[in-house]
C-alpha cells in the first residue's frame, strides 16, 4: 500500500457528490480505505472526508485532477499526504502539563508533528517538563504596553517556521482581535472549562462557587470572539462538594492534556472540518 | 438489626463535633453503620450523615437526647426512620419520560416513597405512561392570567396531601416568586442542560446552535432564582455533528430521567445537605 | 422528501465497491443523506449503509437493479424502507425493568417498532409494569424436563407473529442450542454483565466478589454459543467497596435497559452488520 | 494548621470504635478534618480513616497512646504524617507513557512521593520520556534462566533505596511466586484490560478479536496470583469496530497512565484498604 492520502471537503449539498467524488478516485485507481460525509440538512451543506490508497497514480495529477471537480462544485477541500507531519508551534505560559503531554505524544509517534519551536511568556526555567530537548524555545514576555510588540514577535516566529498549527497550551494571555484574525482556522485553545459554561478567567474557581457536580474542558479553535471559537472536542469528570478548587485544578490537568491532544490529532489528521460557529469531526 | 435510622446536620465546625455525636449514640446503644461528614473548611461549616441500628432503644428518647447536643452546638438537624416512605407530589407537563421512570422506580421499590398525586397542566389524555394506575392525577391547567390561582390549587394540594417533596419532572412551566420560595428545600427540578450552560428555554437547541460535544442534565433545588438553585446532581453524553436537536432530545430523555431519579433517591434517603448555593451530597 | 430507504452491505473489499453503489443511487435519482463504510483490512471485507432519498423513483426497481450489483460483488445486503416498523417479540422473565423501558421507549416512537407480544415464563401477575395495554402476553412456564415443548411453543410464535426481532428482554432461562441456531441473527439478548468478564449466573455477585470497580451489561446476538454471541453495545459505570451485591443490581437496572435499548433501537435502524464473532456498528 | 496526620485502620467490627477513635482525637485535642469509615457488613469488619489537625499534641504521643486503643480492638493500622513523600521505586519495560506521566506528576507536586529509583529490563536508551533527570535508573536485564537472579537484585534495591512503595509501571515480566510474595502489600500493578476480562498477553488484541465496545486498564495490588491481585482502581474507554489493536493500543496508553497514577495516588494518602482479595477505597 502507498502512503494514503486524505481528501477533506464541504460545499452546498446537491444530489450526485459521493458518486462523483468517489467515481473520480475509482478511475484513477486510487482504493478507498476510509470514507465518511455529513450532510447538515438544516444548513444545506456537505462534508466529506475520503483515505484514500492513490496505487500506483501520481499524486500530483489525482490532486490537479480533483481541483476541476472541486471548481465546479464550488468546493472548500484539500488532499494532503499523511507521511508529511505539519509543522506545529506551541504556546504556553506558567503550567506546562499540556505542553508536556504534547511533548512526550510526538516523541512517541502517536501525533506525527514536527514542533517547531515552543513560546513562553515565561522564561525557560518556569518549565517543569524535561521534554524540551533540542526544540527551540522563545521567551517573550510581554511587558507593559507591549503586547502589540509581542505579537508582532510570535507572527514572525509563525511565518519563519512555516508553521501550519499554532497550539495555545495553556497560553494564559488574551490573544489581540487582530493576532486571532491572523490565527483563525490554523489555531487551537484549550478552555479549562466546559464551555459555554465558565467563560473567562479562574473558571474552576466559579466551577467550585457554583456548585456543578462536573468539571470540564473545551478545546476550540481560536476566533476574534474570546471563548466562542468552534469546538473541537470537550469532556469532562465527576467532582464532589469535597473537591476544593485546588483539587479541581488537580482533576482539571488531566481532562485538559487529553482534551487538547485529542483536538491536535484530529486537527492533524484532517478530521475537522469548520460548519459556520461549529465543527464537523469525522472519527474513525 | 432493629430499621436504621438517620442522622443528618450541619453546624459551624469546631473540635470534637464527631466524638461527641458518635460518643452520644455509642451511649444509646446504638451501632453505627454508615457515617459521613464533610468539613468545608473554606466556610466553616461541617456537615455528617449517620445512618445507625437503634438496637433496643427507644426512638424518641434518642431524638429528644440529640436536641440538647443540636442546641449546644447551634446544628441544624434531622433524625428520621428509614421504614416510612416520604410523601411525594410529582408536577408533569407534556414530556412524560421522566414521570414514567420515577413511578416505575417506586413501583418495584428502587426508590422509596409514597406517591401522593400527579399534577399535570395537561390533562390525563397527554400522559404516556399506562403506569399512573391508582395514583390522583390533577389536571391544573393555566388559563391566561390565572397563574396565581392554578399556583394556589397547587400548595392546597401539597397541603391536603402532607407532601413533604414536590418534584417537577420536566413541569414545563415557571413557578412565581412565591410559589417558588414556598417550595423552598423541599422540591427538586430537573432541568435538561448541564448547567450553567443554556439556561432558559429549549437547551437542546441552544447546544446544537453552540455545537457542543457533550449534553447534559442537572437536577437541583427549586429556589426563587430560576435556574440557580443548589445543584444536587449532573450527568452529560457525548453528541455529535450528527445529531440533531430532536436526536439531542431523545439523548437527552435518558440522561434526565436517570439525573433526577438519582436525586430524588439521595434527597429522600436524606443524602444531600443544603450548604449555601451548594450541596453537600454523602453517597454511600 | 419521501420516506428514506437503508441500504446495508458487506462482501468482500475491492476497489471501485464505493463508487459503483452511489453511481448507482445518483443514476437512479436518488439523493444520500448519510453513508458510513468501513474496510476490515485484516479480513478483507467491506461494510456499508447508505440511508437515501429515493426521490420520485420507484422503490422496488431501485431494489431489483440494485440485486445484480449485489450479486457481481457477492454482497449480503438488505434494502429496507424505514417508514415500516419491524415486528418485534419481547421475552422477559422476573424482573421487568428492560421490558418497561422498551415498552415506553416504543409508546414515545423513540423506538419504532411494532411489539407483536410478549412471552414470559412467569404469570402475567408477576409484571410489574403497567405498560402492557393490550400487548398480548403469553405465559410460557417451564414444566421439569419440558423445556423443549416450551421453545416450540415460542417458536411457534414467532412464526405467527412473522416476528422479525426477538428480544431476550432479561430472560433468564438458557436457550437450548437448537432455539439459539433457530433465532441466531435476529435475536438480541442483555446480559447484566461486562463481558467477557463475569459469564454465567449471577454476575453481580462475581463482579461483588472480585472487587471490581466498574459493572457493565453487554447487549449481543444470540449465537450457539452462550454469552459469547457478536456484540452490539456496552456500557458500564462505577461502583465502590460500599456497593452489595444488591446496590449493583440496582444500579445495574440502569445500565441494562439503556444498554439494551441502544442495542435494538441500533439494530432496527439497519445500523448494525455483523463481521464474523463482531459487529460493526455505524451511528449516525 | 499543623502538618495533617493520616489514620486509617481496620478491625472486627463492633459497636462503639467510631465514637472510641474521635473521642481520644478530641480528647488530645486533635481537629478531625476528614473522616470515612466502612463497615463491611457482611465480613464483619471494620474500616476507619481520619484525617487530623493534631493541633498542639506531640505526634509521637498521639501516636503512642493509639497502640493501646488499637491493641484492645486488634486493629490493623497506621498514623502517618503527610508531610513526608514515601519512598518509592518505579518499574518498567519498553513502554514508558506510565512511568514518563508518574515523573511529570511527581514533579508538579501532584503526587507526593520521592522517587529513589528506575529499574528497567531495558537500557536506558530504550526509555523515550526525557524526564528521567538525575534519579538512578538501574538497568537489569534478564539473561536466559537468571530470572531469580534479576530479581534478586530487585530485592536488593527495594531495600538499599528503602522503597516502601513499588511501581509496575508497564513491567511486561512476570514476577516469580517468591518475588509477589515479597512485594506483597506495597507492590501496585497496571493491567491494560478491565479485569476480570483478557488476562495475560496481548490483552488488546483479546479484545480486539472478541469485539467488545469498551477497552479499559486495572490499577491492583501485587499478589502471588497472577492479575488476581486486589482491585485499586479502574476505568474504561469506548472503541468501535474501526479500531485497530494498534489504535486500542493507543487509546489504551491514556487509560493506562491515568488510572496507575490515581491508584498510586490513593495508595500514598492512605486511601486504600485491603479487605480480604478486595480494597475499600476511601475518596475525598
């Protein structure tokens, strides 16, 4: 088997898509080996994602090929290979589990990314995960006033290294509406909460004031609007009035890391596709 | 072993509460089976549940032993036998599920307590279930303007009846001020969000607009403010694109029967203790 | 748009499969509103459903068209339309929690389906659910050494009835194997455990004994070979050292009805295809 | 508020032991904090912990003067201060998400335990995590028939580091009746299935081939018997056809960490109580 490649696309429903996607892929001999669609009826529009094994064709032709068929369907799409890690950068401030655990999930392969470079508002010695190794790492703090600056910092860095996915990991600052804008759609949060409850700051602290039995995590892409961006994936444990919200926080660290994981890995693997203010998340 | 009896308070914390509780029943001759007790140090407050074998003694004399000690450290308090089933009025609008499932629950002893009536702005005809049987069925239906009294017809009821719960099993309608403060510690709703997330009307709905990957239900004390009372239990499923609003519905009716069937449970076996906007609840 | 149709196939996997069935519908006028395939490479077999508008084209045609398709790939496939509601017979033995729940879930069209009866081999008496209305109910008892005239006797009704689904609704008497050969693939039994763990009689008194942690029930074909029949669906949840063997059978009754609830409501959706000693299920 | 102290004890139950313990607390003026108790009816025994404030009192006093209280009972016990993280040794074999996700806890101070060492039948290059830093890894491989002898050195380190705690942290050997017997009651396993269900080898793909709907991991304590141990902790995932043993695998390493690193966690705040071949587990 070649290495597969992943087809992912959303345009206005109209009869006749699958046949014509798949009909296409089957005459450049190309073998599906995964194949999922959504058809959102109240909003009319489609979604598709296809692995597909590309044989023996080049995958250059099967992609200009796909682009006529695209055109004319009015299609959002790409076909990328799966054997080509993106390129991801992570931000984090002060707590650095998701940081870690995104660390130690691409040391072992089971997200295939290439990190290119971690950014901390903190300095180096804040980070208490020994997994940085050789990954570059920025300190930027933001000084009073200085926010434009900063960012300005963090877009070269996006721009240098090429990266394709920005990963908020517990990036503790307000992002500005322009730094979102230029985020949006290549850019992933992780909210210490089940959003849309808690929004804004210390939410297991209003968790704990309000009394839930629940506390969760929310992982979404970043958009202008502060905490309503897409969401991706969510989850969340059981807590007792026993539970402090010291203790939340404890319980809370590891909802987060593998809420934040599991969004990246879908992310990375093509699996989310934007419907409007929410997302289309086809899982094997 | 003589039929338990239970044992639930609160008071401001301060040394020995524990000793001199358990030192004062071991007096009695009674043998405690099950003992609970939550210190919110934050607040001040401790709270302890005791379920304990009377063994040869009287009751009464138990009780009115307990009130000095209540007295002394300023408790709130209750002593109750656990043979005799609490009086229950359950309110009912359209959606029956959650109805269905609490009478079925009593009828093969799960939950124990006596169903005193069933009101309904709907009549009888707009129930499902068959599993009504014997049990009154009120049809309080709300003309225009006429809350007041249907209210009214509702606290004659909890009256006549000695109701000493009232359960709102998706009662689609709001209670007034009054009614709501009248009702006061002894009624649980249950309300078809994870709250505080889509409070108010249609919560499916708001979810799907939202696209999130999880819904929920919450069962808490009916207090004046709509939607905030002390949350006694909460449970989620996840959801998908996929699902609709009617799909997130039909989910939805099994969390909220099983979420308020649960409550109900741990009220009437006196589980759950009022601390502030918050509950304690002692499960076993 | 009219009443949707369910295509469900397997055979086994070759290139083109996918876009041969939906060039096909397309060509027939058909419109897809929800596909799910998937490749069992190890097996080398293919799964699909498609759930499709027929659009102003005739039912059975698109059925007899589809059939030479079928036969050039050596399909086992059904076609189906879902606006039809499958007969079902209901099997039960004491404890009727799961035949309740069915019994609401279809009074609510939750669970579309027609109850052709309901077989026990206790008294009608000994139902606690008042949900039975005018299901006719068939006392069944197993006289020593009759067992085999008794499974004639639902045999029997089965082929009165043209049940199409028998459900083992918490039936607590082993089906000989020549009844388990009789119904296999249309019979969906609960079993109150976790499986494979915890096989045989009294399930909740092993898994007390062992100490587990979590309990489950396990909704699956009923096969020859007892409790290890193709999988539909599972659930657990957990319990602790405080939980009797009782309190597990409590909560059990939970887990069991929604479990089995799931499992048939999935199968008379066409959502569940069976792949050797599994399933492959497709949700929506 | 002084350094908590951790009680937890177990014996024969009779009445008057709660109101004995907290009234000797009260009594050298001790301020219980946390209090649980247990009482297995139908063994007969006994189960207390009490967290306490010990105030002004001398700890070894307090200490002391229990012997006598628990000598009279013949309670199992133990008084330990929290102040002081136990000693203990991890370990592991190839896969190292546990032991990488224990270091990471250890080092944000979420668990409480001084790691005196790593011990691995691999080399250290086979460890993936960087997070091993200064702590003395010790590689022990095992010739061909030298098993008592790797073993004996095991036994070496567990009592020249002190370890009174040990780790299986992924340690894919079986230990040796001798070896089980030894580490007996301070040794803590992780099983990658949800025991009682595909014990031994390659418990993925046992699940994988039975088609179940639900992958989970087992946190026990070390006994001769062989994944009979005394259950900790468990917990469970849900998979689907579409899953690979690979994709298990994966799922599985995030079960895996978090249900070892909460049964550790449990053990080290004395929360865990063995009773006969099950624990009682008291929970904040």
């Amino acid at each position: 088997m070649a290495e597969p490649m992943i087809l992912a696309l959303s345009c206005a429903d109209r009869p006749g898509i699958v046949a014509r996607v798949t009909g296409y892929l089957a005459q450049c001999g190309c073998n599906i080996i995964e194949a999922q669609q959504f058809d959102d009826l109240a909003e009319g529009r489609f979604f598709m994602r296809v692995a597909f094994d590309p044989g023996a064709a080049d995958r250059e032709e099967i992609r200009e090929g796909f682009g006529s068929i695209a055109h004319e369907y009015g299609m959002a799409w790409s076909m990328l290979r799966q054997d080509r890690p993106r390129r991801v950068l992570l931000l984090v401030s002060k707590f650095d589990h998701c940081l870690a655990d995104l660390l130690y999930r691409q040391r072992i392969d089971e997200i295939a990314m290439e990190i290119v470079g971690v950014v901390s508002n903190h300095p180096r010695e804040a980070i208490n995960t020994l997994m940085l190794g050789d990954i570059p790492f920025h300190h930027l703090p933001i000084a009073k006033g200085e926010k434009a600056a900063q960012e300005a910092r963090i877009r070269a860095l996006v721009e240098e290294t090429r990266a394709e996915l920005v990963v908020l990991a517990r990036y503790m600052q307000i992002l500005s509406d322009e730094m979102a804008a230029y985020l949006s759609g290549r850019c992933i949060n992780i909210h210490h909460s089940f959003l849309p409850g808690f929004k804004g700051a210390k939410p297991y602290h209003q968790a704990h004031a309000r009394g839930v039995k629940m506390i969760g995590a929310t992982a979404h892409y970043v958009t202008a609007d502060l905490d309503e961006g897409p969401i991706i994936h969510q989850d969340v444990e059981p807590v007792t009035h026993a539970d402090t919200p010291e203790e939340m926080v404890r319980k809370g660290r590891d909802i987060e890391r593998r809420v934040l994981a599991e969004a990246v890995r879908l992310h990375l693997e093509d699996r989310v596709l934007v419907n409007g203010a929410r997302t289309v998340v086809f899982r094997s």
